[in-house]
C-alpha cells in the first residue's frame, strides 16, 4: 500500500466525504468499458494470429484496456488494441484488432481476431528506497511495480502503476490556526454559570459566554413559535411576548369582554348578557348560550355579528416565525422538506415530506390532516428511532464559524480567564478595531440589556486594538481595561454613551456580555459544539384535582386516560414521577376542604421513583401509577390553596436536596378554589416562592370551568409563563397528554450535532463521561452502530456530521441523574505547502522501449486548495535533474479537476506522451511529484485518494 515518508509533513489522512465513493466509481470504470464491448467480440473467429503493437509516437493503449473510449486522439489515429474476453486455469482469450480516432475519441476494438494465450504473471513486489527531495516535503516510498492492465492482460503494452493509499494522502499539520485564548465554564463558580447559561434557553439573551440559542423552548404556547400556525398568546413565551410587541398581528389578543371565555374560541356555555355579539348568536341558537359554545356559535360571529374572529385570534405566519431569529436572535431547526420540522409541534405535516412524518401519520392519521402535536413530536424517536435535538440548548460559537444569516458584525465575549477576555465576531464583515467593551460591578441590574445605563457611577470602558475577522477572537488585556480578577459583568459595543463615543450596528446585541471570576485559568479555544452537558434527572409532582366536576363531560376518564397513557410511554423513561389526588384522604388524611392541611397535601399518595422503557410489571412505577388511578374516583370538592401549598412544600424540599435534578410541580384542576382560601394572589405565591427559593417549575393545566386568571398566574410566578388550557369542546385525552408530553421536556440527547467540515478536526475528538459517583471516563471511539459495545460513533469517518453515543453507553448516562457529558473536538491545524516525489522505472523487453503514456487521479480539495502533480524523466535514476513539467492542477474552483478518470471526459486521462514531448517521453525513469497547496487561510489541505501512470513497450528505432 501507498505510504508517505520523509521529512515529516506527509501524513496518512482521511478520505474528503466523497473519496471513498468517487474512488470505487474511478476503479469500476475499466469493469464498465469491457462490459460494453464483450458482447462484440463474439463475431469473431479464433486465431493464432499475434497482437499488432503501437505505433510509434501513439502513446500507446493508454492503459484503461483497450477497446474503451477513451481521448483526446486525432480524428484518422489508428492504433492496435488488444480486450481481454475472459480468463480460465490462467489461459486468457483475447480480441486483437484495431480501434480509430473518431471525433476525439478512441472508438471500439474491431477487425480483428480471437486467440489464447497464457496469462501473464501477477505482478511481483519490490521496496524502492527513499530519495531526497530537491524541494519541501518528502518522498513517496511505495513497493508497487507496474502490472499488467488489471482489467486487460492481453494487452502487453498496457502496463500501470496504479496506487490506493489506504486513507488517502495528506499532509500533516503544523499546530493551529487560532491564537486567541479563553477560559473554561468548568473552573467557574456555579452561579455564574447558570447566571449567564439560562437552559433550556428561549431567546439569545439567555446564552451569553459566546454561546448561541439552538432550537428554543416554547414555554406553554398552543404550538411551537418555531412552526405555523394560529396566533400564538402574548405570554405564552418570552420570545413571543417580544414579537407581539412588534408585531400584534402574529398574536391571539387577549379578550377583554366580560364573558367567561373568548367567544372566538370553543368553550362551556356564555350568558348572553356577556357580551352585545354573544347575545345575537345566542338568538340564532339557544343551545350556545344553554349547552356548549362550539365551532358552531364561533362560526356564527360574522353573520350575526358582523365581525370576524380573524383579527382577534391572528397568524403565526412564516413572517412570525422568522422573527424568533430576527427579534429574539434564536436558531430554529431546519425544516428540510416539510412545513415546519417535524420536532416541533404546529399544523399537520404532509407526509411525503419526510418518511419519518410518514410512518407516523400510518399510526395517526391525524398528524397529517388535523395537528402535528407533542404525541406526534413524541412519535418521532418511538416509531422512527430519530433523535430530535436538545430543546433550548445553548451551543457555543466556534472558532471559524459565522451566523450565515448575519451578513454585518455580530460580537460576543468569551469566558475570561487570567488577565484574557476574548472578544469574538460571528457576523460576515470584519468588526474594525476601536470598538467599546464596558463592564459593570456584579449585580449591578445593567446585565444582560441592550442599552445598559452608562451613567453607573462603577462603569468602566476600554477599546479594542484590533480589527476582528469574522469567525475569530482577538484576546483583550483585561488588567489594561481595568477589569482585574474581581466579578464583573462586561458588554461589548453598547449603544453610543455620548457623540464622540464610537458604536457599530451589528445583528443582535443581545448575547453581547460575560461575567468575569478572578483568576480561571486560560488555553486555546476548543473546537467543541458540545461542553460539559450534564444530565438532569427531571421529577415531576402531579397534584390532580378529584372534584365531582370531573365526572362531567366524562373529563375525569379522558385526563387520567391520557395520565396513564403518559406514565406507559416508552419515551417518558428516566422520569422521576410522584403523585397525589386532591382533596383525598390517601394517603393521609387532612388534604381536605375542612382541615385545609398543608403537610397532608405535600405526601404523595404514589411515592417519587423513577419510570422505565419496560411496561407494567416490570416498570414497577408504572404499574404503581396506573394502579394509583385505577382505584380512585371523582367525589370531592377544591381546595386548590392547600393543594398547590402541599406540592411546593414536597418539590422545594426535594429540589434543595437534589440540586443537580430539576423538580417540577404540575397541577391540574377543572374548578376554581371553593374551600381554604380563594385569594388568587396568595395561592399563586406559593409558587413563586419555591421558583425562587428553590428553582422549581409549576406547570398548571386548566381543564374546562377552570379560573384562567388563578392558572395563569399560578403558571406565571412558577416561571413557566401561562397555563394550559383543555375545553370539553376539545379531545380531553389527546390534548392533556400533549400538555404533559410538553412539560416533559427534553433531557441530554444521546445525539450531539458537529460543526461545518472544515471547523474541527475529526481525528482529534474526544468524548468523557464523568459519572456522579466513580472515576472520569474517556469514552472509546468505534467504527459504526454496528461495532458498538460500549462508546461511539461518528455517523460518517470521512465527513462526519454527528457523534452518537451506542445505546448501552447512552442508557448508562442517562440513568445517572448530575452526570456530565464533554465532547470535545480538536481544532483543524495549520497548513503549509508541501511537496512530495517518487521515482517510477518502466521496464520493458528486449526489443522494445519504453513510452510513457496516460495520467488519472482522485483527489479532494476543500475550498481554494489544490493539487499540482509534475513529472520529469532521464535515462538513469542519478540523472533525474532540471525543470518538473505540469501535468495536470486539481482544484474545486473555478472548474472542478478534482477527479480524471482513466475513461474520460476529455481532457483526461492527461497524456503524458504528450506532456513529457520527446525524448523525455521514451526515457526509462520518471520522477513524479505531488504538491498540496492548502486553502489561503491555511486551515484545510487538498486528499490525494489515489491515481495511475501506464506506459508501452514499443518497438525500438
């Protein structure tokens, strides 16, 4: 096999991302050219009659095997040709005939005849040794003769040199590109961290440290901001509310009526004097003002009324959906072929656009034709086995990459480190120097705005001293800006202070700041997309209400139907869940509307463990839950005070105990508080309280009859910003578990998604787990699912796009709840130009001589790099001096040369005959030269996959 050796910077290197396939094509096309004319040579009769040799001057069969056509040649060039039919016991039959120069191209052997002979022997190994080179680089040391013509040994004069290397052929690279310094979140107080890292991220603002918001959270709207749709509710998502501020035609306005719920929407019956429209459309018909306001009695507004709904309830349209990167400066996923991606949930889905969507919508239907919602969200990783990204997933900015959507400056500040901080562009236009970076005490309430106050009396401000590239960072001196080791919150380019301060427009200010800590300690960036994931065990305290109201409408059956149906998802495995009824007497007694019992309201009645993959009994919480339902009934009344009281106590207890798991509170109720207290402020405190004191979650879910004021503000100072909402109008069951399957979120992906090529290197990737308990653990690479054991996996060796963990390994961490997960990727080195050589011997017959004929390659040359191969020849090894001649540039741009095939399209093969001219095309050695001229920014150089030489033996002069 090829190899390269010599003075170091000739490195064994992967194959480009087509190499492989583009290599199998280059080596098949002999096999295709004899395919297409065997049938041919069957008109022939058997001969004895010896093979005709070229002519001289006629580069002889140019080695593809002839009879293939093959050019350039003159039109009127006759030349010998010899095809192999086949061989058996090593006896060949062979076609000998002539082929013509037809159009620039060499036509089919014809006129000939049909003999056998003995095939040749295979050809045999000898080791050259290693030649100094009279330029930079090395030489190539090889042990290949040249053979027959692999696919044609009846032609004696088609002899190749045809060379594989294993991995292709790259030079090594010399350190890396990036000289700017940063420091690591891992040595920072953990505090600052969350401060400055707020997961699940909904907006820019959110990821700070030079990190960016990737497929946002969507809070508790009716569909994702990421999707299409109808128009979402203003505080439903912070990301939302900024865009109704906007723009207010994205947006549901809120009704400001008096009747018990918008007569734009389904819901129970509305009395007629709520409303002047309400009224008119209860002429028309009695039984929405007496039974349930349906589609029926909205539809009636514009006759009766004369208005439409419309205005009121607004479109989240494709102009609302761009402004979660606009407004909010958030990153959606790529919808590839589909309305919206099919990991959001939104309008239904056509299910040619995806053959995931497909399979799902086999299942239901409904996906396709009514709504793609969280159960068919949920679908995608049950029925097709594909991972959805990490939802609200703050990345970092890697060394190299830009925002493709910023074609301005867009500026970031990295981790600071001693004495360092890094100030980084993301847009595509270089930032000048001379730009602002200010920063401010801790906890100065400047952080994280736009448009900090400058007139704080402890702001202090330096300037940048260099211009930044886009996709780089240049290391500030911190000391020099005055910033020190003490905690300080710093923002680049704020708005101008005063006229003679200076201020650059850039596309988003709002990831513009960092946080400083003292002495953490500085190294080159990483090229890492994924840093220290750590996986959080989420538990979930459902505190559902039992009240007599249940039994209407059948809600109790549809909502615990849909609990159950939850609690037995396979994808819920991992999932802390405890849960209570109220009021109840179970499992203690005191959670009532007469004892009003706080501490009896906090003990659930099925303790908190965790679900499985298994169904029941096997998953023993499963069955517990399930059995937990099965056995209660809807006869109580609402004491929603102690309940949520109770809920809170339980889940700040458990979440001061546990803080690297994430505790959330879900309650559920189709009633307003009737018992123990109604004060909607002081029920809804509770709530704030353990978000506050403790950082637990409270989910609220009204079913119909429900308070929206107490549940949305319930919702509200729980941090999850507004509560569901589940009319009897609407499928009680699909609906409540689209609700739960959104609150449950996502935790750490097994699938961690990699940079541009060009961005990292692959060969220097590594994935640690540290586990809760037990040592740090460098986790092994494998070659693909099939090898898994234990580790990972790229998704493709030569151009990979995504690091999978194999599922042993990913069950591993994701049942250790505070584990961390690190994927670390080396950055690409630097590359200098480098030149490499190898001596070829042509040996022929007494009789003969030699003559130099045809020239292929495979090669791949990211972005402006380039391969130059040349050749020079003399009679003996010691006599190779002078000028190289160019034989052949390949190159990507501007006309892509980075494959010639031996079968053409003109202008390949190269003729070599025609390049060296004589004598130097008829001289027994040949020096061949390869040089790899890496992209301007040095960052990635040119893969030689492989390529051949073929010479004649022709008959002396």
């Amino acid at each position: 096999m090829a190899r390269a050796s010599g003075t170091s910077r000739g490195t064994l290197g992967e194959n480009g991302s087509s190499g492989a396939k583009r290599r199998a094509a280059w080596r098949s096309s002999f096999a295709l050219a004899m395919f297409a004319l065997a049938p041919a040579a069957l008109v022939f009769a058997c001969s004895a009659e010896q093979p005709l040799t070229p002519r001289p001057g006629e580069g002889g069969t140019g080695g593809t095997g002839a009879g293939t056509s093959v050019g350039p040649c003159v039109d009127g060039q006759v030349r010998a040709c010899s095809v192999t039919i086949g061989e058996h016991n090593g006896i060949l039959t062979c076609l000998d005939g002539k082929q013509a120069c037809v159009e620039g191209t060499w036509g089919a052997c014809a006129e000939g005849t049909i003999s056998s002979r003995a095939a040749p022997p295979k050809a045999k190994v000898r080791q050259t040794s290693a030649r100094p080179d009279d330029g930079a680089g090395g030489v190539i040391v090889y042990s290949h003769t040249a053979g027959p013509c692999v696919n044609n040994p009846c032609d004696p004069s088609c002899q190749v040199f045809e060379e594989q290397p294993d991995a292709g052929l790259t030079p090594d690279a010399s350190g890396s590109i990036y000289d700017w310094q940063t420091g690591d979140l891992g040595d920072f107080p953990g505090g600052l961290v969350n401060k400055g890292l707020k997961e699940p991220c909904a907006q820019a603002s959110d990821c700070q440290y030079n990190m960016q918001c990737r497929s946002p959270v969507t809070g508790t709207c009716a569909h994702h901001k990421c999707a299409e749709g109808s128009g979402l509710a203003a505080d439903c998502d912070p990301c939302v509310t900024k865009i109704c501020d906007i723009d207010p035609s994205c947006c549901a306005q809120p009704y400001e009526g008096t009747c018990a719920h918008d007569p734009c929407k389904v819901g129970g019956k509305l009395k007629s004097s709520c409303d002047a429209c309400v009224k008119e459309v209860c002429k028309a018909k009695a039984s929405c003002c007496s039974g349930t306001w349906d589609q029926s009695c909205v539809d009636l507004i514009p006759s009766e009324c004369g208005k439409t709904c419309d205005a009121a309830l607004g479109g989240w349209d494709p102009t609302c959906v761009d402004k979660v990167y606009t407004v909010c400066g958030a990153t959606c996923q790529d919808a590839g072929n589909c309305e919206h991606s099919k990991c959001y949930a939104g309008p239904p889905l056509n299910p040619a656009c995806d053959p995931c969507v497909a399979k799902v919508c086999a299942v239901s239907p409904s996906c396709c034709s009514t709504t793609w919602d969280n159960l068919c969200v949920d679908k995608v990783a049950t029925l097709c086995q594909e991972s959805c990204p990490v939802k609200g997933d703050c990345v970092p900015w890697l060394p190299g990459e830009t925002d493709p959507q910023c074609t301005g400056i867009d500026l970031s500040v990295g981790v600071p480190c001693n004495g360092v901080v890094p100030v980084c562009n993301h847009g595509k236009t270089e930032a000048p120097a001379g730009v602002r970076l200010v920063h401010f005490p801790a906890n100065s309430q400047q952080y994280p705005k736009c448009a900090p106050d400058q007139t704080h009396p402890n702001m202090q401000e330096c300037l940048t001293q260099e211009p930044i590239p886009p996709g780089q960072c240049i290391s500030v001196d911190a000391n020099a800006c005055g910033i020190g080791n003490g905690n300080r919150e710093i923002m680049i380019n704020p708005p101008k202070k005063n006229a003679a301060s200076p201020y650059f427009d850039e596309c988003f200010c709002e990831n513009n700041w960092s946080l400083s800590s003292g002495g953490n300690g500085c190294a080159p960036p990483e090229c890492s997309v994924v840093t220290s994931k750590t996986v959080r065990q989420v538990n979930m305290f459902v505190q559902f209400d039992r009240s007599g109201s249940m039994t209407i409408n059948d809600r109790w059956g549809k909502a615990t139907g849909a609990l159950k149906n939850f609690f037995k998802d396979p994808s819920s495995a991992g999932l802390g869940v405890a849960l209570r009824f109220w009021e109840h007497f179970k499992p203690v007694a005191g959670c009532d509307d007469t004892a009003c019992n706080v501490d009896a309201c906090s003990v659930p009645l099925v303790p908190l463990a965790k679900l499985t993959s298994d169904p029941a009994p096997t998953d023993a919480q499963e069955q517990k839950l399930v059995a937990a339902i099965d056995a209660t009934l809807p006869t109580a009344d609402t004491p929603l005070q102690p309940a949520l009281a109770g809920a809170e106590k339980w889940a700040k207890a458990y979440q001061l105990a546990n803080p690297a798991q994430q505790t959330v509170v879900v309650l559920v109720t189709d009633g307003k508080p009737n018992s123990c207290g109604n004060d909607n402020a002081t029920i809804a405190a509770f709530a704030e309280d353990a978000l506050v004191n403790a950082g637990v979650l409270t989910y609220a879910i009204g079913i119909q009859d429900s308070s929206p004021t107490l549940m949305n503000l319930i919702a509200q100072k729980g941090g999850t910003g507004s509560a569901f909402f589940i009319s009897d109008a609407d499928d009680i069951a699909q609906k409540f578990l689209s609700a739960m399957l959104q609150i449950k979120g996502d935790t750490v992906s097994c699938e961690f998604d990699l940079p541009n090529a060009g961005l990292f290197d692959p060969t220097n990737a590594t994935v640690v787990y540290t586990p809760t308990q037990g040592q740090q653990v460098n986790m092994a690479k494998v070659l693909d699912a099939a090898s898994c054991g234990n580790g990972w996996y790229f998704d493709n060796a030569a151009n990979p796009s995504k690091i999978t963990l194999c599922p042993t390994t990913c069950q591993t961490v994701l049942n250790d709840a505070g584990a961390q997960i690190d994927v670390q990727l080396g950055c690409p080195g630097s590359y200098d130009p480098a030149t490499y050589t190898h001596v070829y011997q042509a040996t022929c017959p007494t009789g003969t001589k030699v003559q130099w004929g045809w020239f292929a390659y495979d090669t791949v040359t990211p972005g402006d790099s380039n391969v130059i191969f040349a050749a020079r020849t003399a009679t003996a090894a010691d006599q190779l001096s002078g000028a190289f001649t160019t034989l052949a540039t390949a190159r990507a741009t501007p006309a892509d040369t980075q494959l010639c095939t031996m079968a053409g399209p003109a202008p390949c093969p190269i003729d070599v005959y025609t390049k060296l001219d004589l004598p130097g095309a008829r001289q027994e050695f040949l020096e061949f030269s390869v040089t790899f001229n890496p992209t301007t920014n040095k960052g990635a150089a040119p893969t030689l996959n492989g390529w051949e030489i073929t010479y004649s033996c022709v008959d002396s002069e």
